[in-house]
C-alpha cells in the first residue's frame, strides 16, 4: 500500500503585490507543488480590490486551501466612496476572499483546527506620539465610524474571535496580521522603529489564543521575520516585504507543520 502523502502547512504574510516584483512572486510559484497544501496568508495583500481578488484567486489554484486573515492595508479606504468605512471594507474583503477562493473561516483537518484571529491594535503596547499619529498611514487612510476609536476597533474585531470552538480539536494552530504580544520584537530592533510599538497590535489577543490552546501562532505586520517558543506557544512571522527588506524578510514561504 503506498504511503499517504502529508498535507504541509505553509505560510506567509505581508505580500503587498502593489509591488509589481511581489506580485510576480506569487505568480512564479509553482502550480503542481502544493496542490495538497494548505497556505495560511496573514493578511496585507492589497487595498484594490480588484488586485486582492486576482491575487488570492492565483494562489487558490495552488493550494488545496487558502487560509486568510486582512490585514490594516486591506482595511484602507483610499479612492472609495465617502461614506464606505473601513469596516464595510473589511466585509467586502472578507465577501471578495471567499468568492476568490479563500477562507476567511476556521478550517479543521481531521482533529486539527486552523482558526484566523481578527485583531487591531489597542494601545496596550503603548501610547502613541504625536509623530506616530502624523505618520503612520492607518490614521489617514482607514475610515472608522464618527465615534470609534482606535480600542473600539479592537473590540470590534477580537470580539468576533469569541465564536471560536475548539471541541474536538487535539491541535490548534491559529493566526492573525497583527502582533499578540510585544515581546515578539527583536531586543536589537533601533529605538527609531519602536516608534510604531503601539500600533504592532494587542496583548487582549495572545489572551484569545492561550484560550483556544493555540501551540502555534503565525502573525505578520511587523515585516520582521521570526520563530520563537514563549511560554508553550511557538510564534511565527514569515513576512514577504517590501522590495528592499531582504535582509529581515526572506521572501520564500515557509513549511510550518505537516498534518
């Protein structure tokens, strides 16, 4: 009898195929290679729908699934109509993936669950600079109802993660774009860049994942790539980049698990 083939896991974030170089990076990958595979892609493809929809429809037709997660750039309003808002623009994402042929859903492989944690950040990283807010183009390009703040939009979305059920799962792998907790950051990163600590994500979420009994997470956003254990959770960030990050971004997907 032959041996049945596992189903690898892989997964990647941050592909920005705004980036033309980028998108001829998903294009280039192979179309026989993972037919049996799974992607996680933790979010920040695109803001254009039109872009978003062509990219996840390329790696469909790779991958037996397509695990997805928006990210904050998939959330931005940027040329849209006035009154659409950032988190009507995250139902059309979610409505847009779908059709493409991913998954914004949890996915359960036999007794392994899969599960796309929503998130933002809330400030628990810390408290914005004047500089940051100036900045950092979520506070321009993001259209949140009158009277939501930035923890509202947190609770927004990790509120949602709540409908999670991890009966009859003997493994569980979740993933979200933003960071769960601060300490992912590499000690050696410049105290210029920490500039951007409130804004990486929230700690209410690592919380959530230790409550589904996560032993691993992939996130994304902070385009610095990383594997580390904390505490019986093994965190991961395979980030494809901008052009230019090669040296924190090693532009290749990543096997994380075989099921």
């Amino acid at each position: 009898m032959l041996a049945t083939m596992a189903t690898r896991v892989f997964a990647v974030s941050d592909i920005h195929v705004d980036f033309d170089v980028n998108l001829q990076w998903v294009r280039q990958l192979s179309r026989a290679d993972y037919r049996d595979d799974i992607l996680i892609l933790a979010g920040d493809v695109t803001h254009k729908p039109v872009e978003l929809g062509s990219c996840l429809n390329e790696l469909a037709t790779r991958f037996a699934k397509v695990l997805f997660v928006p990210g904050n750039h998939d959330v931005w309003v940027l040329g849209e109509a006035p009154e659409q808002t950032s988190l009507q623009k995250f139902a059309d994402v979610v409505a847009l993936a779908e059709r493409s042929g991913a998954s914004v859903q949890p996915y359960r492989r036999g007794d392994v669950l899969i599960a796309p944690m929503l998130s933002w950040y809330d400030y628990s990283f810390g408290e914005p600079s004047a500089e940051l807010y100036h900045l950092w183009m979520d506070f321009h390009a993001c259209r949140w109802p009158a009277d939501f703040k930035p923890q509202d939009v947190a609770t927004y979305f990790m509120d949602r993660n709540q409908r999670n059920s991890t009966q009859g799962a003997g493994k569980v792998i979740t993933f979200s774009h933003f960071l769960p907790r601060i300490d992912l950051i590499p000690a050696q990163v410049s105290s210029r860049h920490r500039l951007l600590d409130p804004v990486l994500g929230s700690s209410r979420l690592d919380r959530q994942i230790r409550q589904l009994g996560s032993s691993m997470h992939v996130y994304g956003h902070s385009h610095i790539n990383r594997r580390i254990d904390i505490d019986g959770v093994t965190y991961i960030n395979n980030a494809l980049g901008y052009p230019g990050e090669e040296r924190i971004a090693k532009r290749e997907l990543l096997c994380i698990d075989e099921l």
